[in-house]
C-alpha cells in the first residue's frame, strides 16, 4: 500500500503519512518549475477555466451546504475569486520582477535590489463561513508567488470541500497543489509537519494553534482571524442608507462573515429614526419572513446554532427574533437594551443577530472599543471629515469603510487582514502574491573601483566614517 492515497469519491487526499505528501511536494517545489512564470500563468488560467467550467458544481454545493442562493454563491464566492486570477494575471510579470531600490551616498557604486522568491510549500487551512472562497484565493496568491500548496477545506462542508477536492483533483498532479479532506484529527496531524509557510483563516482560539504549531519549525504564518467589528453611526450621518448598507453587510450570509457589523454603536439622537429605517432594511432585502426566504443563508451546524440561540435570552429583541432549530435558521435579530457585560459582548457573534449601543460622546465609544482586542474591521457612518480623522487615528483596527460595510474587501489595491488578535498578516490582489513570497534583498557591488574606508588600516578611517554615518 501507498504511504498516501487519492479517494476519488471524496474528492481529495486522505492521508496515512501527511509527511510523505509534504516531501513530495518539496521535491517538486526543488525542481524550479514552479518558479517559471509561464507555468504559474497556466496554472492560473487552468484554475480560472475548471472554476467556470464547473460552477454550477460550486452553486450546487454552496446551497447544499449553507442554503446559499446562486446570488450570493456567485457574487460572494465564485466571482470574487474569478476577479482575483484575472487582477494576478494582469500583474503578476511585474510582481516577479526584481524591484531597483535607492542606495545611500555611501554606497556609491553599488544597487540595491528586492527580489520575490516563493517559500515553497504552502499550507492552506480554510473555514466553513465562505468555504470556496477561503480556499481558492489564497490559493491564488500562493500559485502566484510560485508555491506548491496542501490545500485543508472544513469538514462542516462537506459538499463544498468534495467539489474543491475534484476540482483541484483534475486540474493539478498532487506534487503541486492538492486537497486533504478530513475532520479536526487531520488538520492537528498536518499541522505536525514542516512546511515552508502556513495561511490560517479562522477563529482565534485555532489560530493560536496554528501559530503554535508554526513556532516549532519557526515557520512563518498568515493569520486571518476575526473578532468584534464595530459599526459606529453618528447624528450627522445619512440614516436611510446607512440602515441599508448595515443590514446588508450583517446580515449577508446570515451573519456568518469574519467582517461583518459585530455590533451598532448608534448615537442617541437618531436611536428611533435609524432603527426604523433599519427595520425597513431588513424587511426590503429579505422579506416580512426571512425565515421562509429560499434565499437566505442557514447556520452551519447545530452546534453553531444553538451558541447563538443562547443570546437571544439577554437585552430586548427589537427586531426578529425567531428561529427554527430543524432546519437551522435564525431570522435578522437586532437587540437593544445590551452592554459589555452581556455575554454576546464577550465574544465574536458570527451570526444574524445585531446588538445596538447607545452614545453620546464619540470619546466613550473610541475608549469602548480601546478596552477590547483590536477588531478585523470598524466602519463609521457620517458626513464629518474630522470625526473620520479622529476615528482613524485614535482607533487600531484591521480595516475598514467609511460610509459603507464589508465593502473594502472588493478592491484588489486594499490588502486585507488583521492586527492584534484579530490577525497577522494581509492578503488580495498584491497582497496575496506578498503573503506567499520572501523578500530577497540583493546588493550588487562594483568592480570597477574600491572605496576603502570600510577598512581598519585606512588613515583617518574612523574620522570619515563617522563623517558619513552620523
């Protein structure tokens, strides 16, 4: 028997010896072919073609999997990373460039130089909450970069997971990019092995595992965690669309994305308007019974569902309200009456239920958010060029909007991570091709003549240096 083996029916690998995989891989990686940029051009065009060949594939299994409609699969997933391999491979032969930096005076004679170099091999451990999107754009930044990458999609979807399985499956031998299927055991047991760098997205708790993991084999790691994402709106702002815009940000894939709203700092003044209109919002975008609403997103697991019922017993519901454990559905849920005592306070919610706070000064809504680990996200709602300066400089935070929710994650110019406990790292467009490569920085030095005041037999030697190093 092999010392690995492909399940076709489950789509990807399932290991009895992960290292095996990982020193094949390494071989690969070893043999420069990863490293041609016309190789990873047609790895790229050969993902870019089996993800529209098979996208109905994708929809099927996202609907499958979280009750995601074709409208949100696509929009949210499949076109997301489809723009992502059009943006690398209209950049990537100026990425792989060697970048001519300035030399100092004292160097005269000599250029500087960046060069991009791939790690080699990648590990790639995805979640559950946007299961062919977290997989496949980082994969895109690491086939980029010219890695090898051992691909892990959540087990909590499994339709989702089998489909990458297949695809990568028929598009790339496993020495290059491959898929391993399986639950908790087989992420702990590839974590076991010595890879060239680790991309995590996922939950703090794991991430600590990850990183933990990496520190063994001092294995350099992308984070991409999450947190408590604050939403301020203040008195001045446009309340209508600022309703709108937040009910499409929290409520987008019911509540279950790493930068969604986590909670409303809303300004006292406009309390009753904006959640008036915010009602109004709901109620436009998903129905008098989201409930009923073919196209809303369910909860991922029974698990999952139950933590979040246990938070409509505190505050006051204002808003929805009702669930259905059979099939897993929490309706859009706003809650008031909440502080940061309240145990949905106490961590991140990942799901339809938005708490609302209240203000009056922006000094106790900047000391609030001060007081907690820095979040994934903070988007502020006004039409006030001084309080955005004041937010943005005295508020740590991953990134963000102003007047708008979730939306900064469209453009391929905005890295994308966190800080803190909310992340390490930052990926998209150029952003992924970095996370994945080493910066090799090169300084080439003339031959033509010598300056010699770097040695210790030089007169007045020290005098001059401290003339040019001061």
């Amino acid at each position: 028997m092999s010392r690995y083996m492909i399940f076709a029916d489950l789509g990807g690998v399932t290991m009895e010896n992960y290292h095996a995989l990982v020193t094949k891989q390494k071989n690969f990686f070893y043999t420069g072919k990863t490293k041609d940029v016309n190789y990873r051009i047609n790895a790229l065009k050969e993902l870019r073609a089996g993800i529209m060949k098979n996208e109905g594939m994708f929809i099927d299994a996202l609907k499958a999997d979280l009750n995601k409609s074709e409208f949100e699969a696509y929009s949210t997933e499949i076109g997301v990373v489809l723009e992502e391999i059009r943006f690398a491979l209209k950049h990537i032969k100026s990425w792989i460039r060697p970048q001519r930096v300035t030399t100092p005076l004292k160097l005269f004679g000599s250029s500087g130089y960046i060069y991009p170099e791939p790690y080699g091999v990648a590990l790639i451990i995805a979640p559950w909450n946007y299961p062919f999107q977290l997989v496949i754009a980082p994969l895109i930044g690491a086939i980029a970069a010219g890695n090898c990458a051992i691909l892990k999609p959540s087990e909590l979807t499994p339709r989702t997971s089998e489909a990458l399985g297949k695809l990568i499956n028929e598009l790339y031998p496993e020495e290059y990019i491959v898929v391993v299927q399986g639950g908790v055991e087989a992420s702990q047991a590839l974590l076991k092995e010595e890879y060239d760098t680790i991309f995590f997205t996922g939950g703090i708790s794991v991430g600590k595992i990850v990183m933990e993991a990496a520190a063994k084999h001092l294995t350099p790691v992308t984070l991409e965690l999450g947190g408590k994402s604050p939403c301020i709106v203040h008195e001045d702002a446009n309340i209508k669309l600022a309703a709108k815009r937040i009910a499409w940000g929290k409520f987008l894939n019911a509540g279950q994305t790493c930068v969604a709203p986590d909670y409303v700092y809303l300004h006292s003044n406009i309390r009753d308007e904006f959640l008036k209109e915010l009602k109004e919002a709901i109620r436009e975008l998903y129905g008098e019974n989201p409930m009923n609403n073919q196209n809303y997103t369910h909860i991922v697991s029974e698990k999952h569902f139950n933590r979040l019922a246990a938070f409509l017993d505190e505050g006051e519901i204002l808003i929805g309200g009702a669930s259905d454990r059979e099939h897993l559905v929490i309706e859009p849920t706003v809650m008031t009456k909440i502080t940061w005592k309240n145990a949905i306070m106490k961590e991140e919610i990942f799901g339809p239920i938005l708490p609302i706070l209240e203000y009056v000064n922006i000094y106790d809504v900047i000391n609030g958010i001060q007081n907690h680990p820095n979040p994934l996200a903070l988007y502020l709602f006004t039409e006030s060029p001084t309080l955005e300066k004041e937010i943005l400089k005295n508020v740590s935070f991953g990134g963000g909007c102003i007047n708008d929710t979730v939306y900064h994650l469209v453009s391929p110019y905005l890295p994308f991570g966190g800080i803190g406990n909310s992340g390490i790292g930052s990926y998209h467009g150029k952003g992924s091709f970095d996370a994945f490569s080493h910066k090799k920085s090169i300084l080439k030095q003339t031959t033509r003549f010598d300056i010699p005041l770097r040695y210790p037999n030089v007169k007045n030697g020290l005098k001059m240096i401290k003339y040019f190093l001061r």
